[in-house]
C-alpha cells in the first residue's frame, strides 16, 4: 500500500532563504522529484520537479486551478476572476479570447511597435550618461502594448501606468514595502483599465482586432458580457505579461556581456543562432517560480499519494535545469537547442502542455517574438558600456532580476539605425 510521505518541518524559511533552488535542492537531497511539506505552518503542500510532473500537473481529470493561487497572488500579479482561476468549458471558452489575440499578423504588430519604441527610446538616451535598462523596457514595452492593445495612454500617463504594471510583476513573492506597492498598484490598474472597458463599450471606436475591443465584447459561455471588474482584470492580463518580457530582455543582456561569443554570433545575423539564443535565456534565468494546481481527486503517482484538495507546485526553475533532461544544466549553451525535442513538458518557462486547451500562457510566441527584437536592436542596432555594477542574480528574489537593473553607459544609436527604422 502507498503512502504520502509525512510532511517535514514548516518550509516557509528555506523557501525564503532558498527561493527558486529550494525545490530542487530537496529533490536532489532526497532523491525523488517529489515531496510534501508545509508552509506557513499549516498548510500542506505537494512539490515537483522534471517533465514527468509537469505533464502530470497539466493533466484535467487530475488537477484543478480554482483555488489553487494564493491570495497575495492574486491581489497583486493576476487579479481575481481571470482565466488563470478558471477549469474546464468556462476556461476553454475564455482561453479562447487569448488565443485569437495571438495571430501570426498581430504578433508582427506588436513587435514592430516595440521596435518604434527602442528607437525613440535611444533617441532619449543620447541626452544621458546612463540608464538603467529594466526601467527603460518597462516603459517601451507599456508604450507599445498599449499602442497595440488600443489602449490610450496620453503623454502624462505613462509613468504612472508603467510604474504599476511593472509594480504588479515585482510584488507577488515578497513581504514588506515591494507587496504592498503591488497592491495599491493592482487597485489602480483595475480602475483604470475598467474606465477604457466602460469608454470601449459606450463609444466603440479602436480597431476591432485591438485587445481593449475584444476583451469589452467578449461574452463568456453562457452569452453574457464579462463584469467590468473581470474584463478589466483580463485586459490587464494582456498588458502586464507584455511588460513583463522586460526581464527577459535583461536577462539577454545580461547573457551578451557574460558570453561575448553569443554576441559575435548573433552579429552574423543567423535568425536561428538568435532563436537558440533567445530560448537558452528563456531556459536557463530564473523567471516564474512555481506553477500551482488543486488535486481533483485522490491519486496515487511514483509511489506518492496526492490527496483531494491538496496545493501542489511545479518547480519551473528546476524543471528548465533537469540534468535528466538538460547536459550541464548550470552551463549557459544556446547551442542545447539544435537537438532540443521540443516537449512541452520538459520546457516550461512559461507552463507546459497545450496553448489552446491547457494552462500554458498564450503570450509564449509573442514573448519569443519580443526578445528577438530586442536582441537585434541591443546588437547591432546600439552601441553601449556596461560600467561597473551590482550583476548578481539573487535566487532568494523573486521575481530575478539583476541587481542593478543593468546599467547601460553611453547608450547610442548605430550609423545604421541612426538612418530609420527596418
């Protein structure tokens, strides 16, 4: 007969003091890559690593997402009532609405606009000695989502508006002023991307591909109109994915001043040694934690019980460095991906299994798309010092990030690009 372990001692300090590795390093001292434990002293939780949990995890007849994401969660990075709490027809249906989004024509959109504003942004940059390059993403990804989406943003509002949607990507997994920040932030964008829903559906007037006109005329399954509150909270689930790419593109900058070779590469202009690069970033900096699910019913699986109701987490950090999987896992290698065999489940940066059906996050091409573009325009389409500074990536914070925020010193444009944009 099977039995689930007996949970350890409260996990909630190693968690804190491990952050990202403390999965992993308990599946490596134990030998399994599962676990059950406790945090915050009362509540059991079940821990995975590696692709055979993910598969498991993304599973339908075994797992649910209502209830499974933390209330600070949701008050800060994903707001109540999305698509991310949903099961079933009602998650399908809604899963829907992202996807169409997600065309190969509004993804080239999307991507040239944040082109625009890489351009004008070095523009601003000749008048300063240094910037700080997360800070600067942040506003050329809000400037262009927005722009896409159909979403108004007048001059004035912009560093408000990016300030709080780069506020509800820093403040989920933290104690202390960066939660808090999050949300008042969240409180925020609610209200305002509530009164664009209200404009949107009184006066329709952007385009009708534009997110804002799709999110305020999306009817659910039943044929009604989502609440203002729930159609505001998925349009920010458009909009704050979009500015969280600003991460990975410093982690690619990151990887260009450790590994110059990557750099010589990609100034080849080789679109697939870019995609492998952009992959490998995608892979190997720490990024979203955890995936979480609900167990629908009791199950038994590798010689571990999984009872009805129980939190278990995926560890997508660990997961993306499975030695079973991955050579040299803590070794930067873009070139891992020319035998990549492209399995949902052993690559999740962004959640496993199917975009349309399942929980993997319909922004993952476009994510792909932006970083590529940044990529170019960090190559060859600017030249820039990296002056001395703090490039540590701590584990313990989350979500990553260097230090720094990586500081860009005498950012300027290329003859070339100085002449227009591709």
């Amino acid at each position: 007969m099977l039995h689930a372990t007996r949970p350890p001692l409260d996990s909630t300090v190693p968690l804190l003091t491990q952050g990202y590795a403390f999965v992993d390093r308990q599946c490596r001292a134990t030998g399994r890559t599962v676990f059950d434990t406790r945090l915050l002293l009362a509540l059991p939780v079940t821990c995975m690593r590696g692709a055979s949990a993910a598969a498991l995890l993304y599973d339908p007849e075994r797992f649910v997402r209502q209830g499974a994401m933390p209330k600070p969660v949701q008050k800060t990075l994903i707001g109540e009532g999305g698509v991310q709490s949903l099961d079933g027809a009602a998650h399908t249906h809604r899963k829907a609405m992202f996807m169409g989004l997600m065309t190969p024509a509004n993804i080239t959109r999307l991507v040239r606009l944040a082109d625009r504003e890489w351009h004008a942004a070095s523009v601003r940059w000749a008048a300063r000695d240094t910037v700080v390059l997360l800070d600067e993403a942040h506003e050329v990804l809000t400037r262009a989502v927005c722009a896409w989406a159909g979403v108004p943003l007048a001059a004035e509002e912009v560093a408000g508006v990016t300030a709080d949607l780069a506020a509800l990507i820093d403040g989920p997994a933290s104690a202390g002023p960066r939660h808090w920040r999050a949300r008042a932030a969240r409180r925020r964008a609610e209200a305002w991307a509530a009164g664009h829903i209200r404009a949107a559906r009184q006066a329709p007037t952007g385009a009708e591909d534009g997110a804002l006109h799709v999110v305020a005329t999306h009817r659910d399954e039943r044929g009604a109109l989502l609440d203002e509150h729930t159609a505001a909270v998925e349009l920010l689930n458009v909009l704050r994915p979009t500015v969280a790419v600003a991460r990975y593109v410093v982690f690619a900058a990151h990887a260009l001043h450790q590994h110059p070779s990557c750099r010589d590469a990609l100034l080849r202009g080789d679109d697939d040694a870019l995609l492998r690069f952009v992959q490998e970033v995608r892979r190997y900096y720490p990024f979203f934690p955890f995936v979480a699910a609900r167990v629908r019913r009791t199950f038994e699986w590798s010689g571990h019980t999984f009872p009805q109701g129980r939190l278990v987490l995926l560890d997508v950090y660990g997961t993306n460095r499975d030695p079973s999987v991955w050579a040299a896992p803590e070794r930067f290698d873009p070139e891992r991906f020319r035998t990549w065999n492209g399995s949902p489940f052993n690559f999740v940066p962004q959640g496993g299994g199917d975009h349309d059906l399942g929980h993997r996050c319909a922004g993952e091409w476009l994510t792909i798309e932006l970083m590529r573009g940044a990529v170019r325009f960090l190559t060859r389409d600017v030249t820039y010092d990296v002056p001395p500074q703090d490039l540590r990536v701590r584990l313990t914070r989350m979500p990553a990030q260097p230090e720094s925020g990586f500081v860009l010193r005498g950012a300027r444009r290329t003859v070339a690009f100085a002449g227009g944009l591709r």
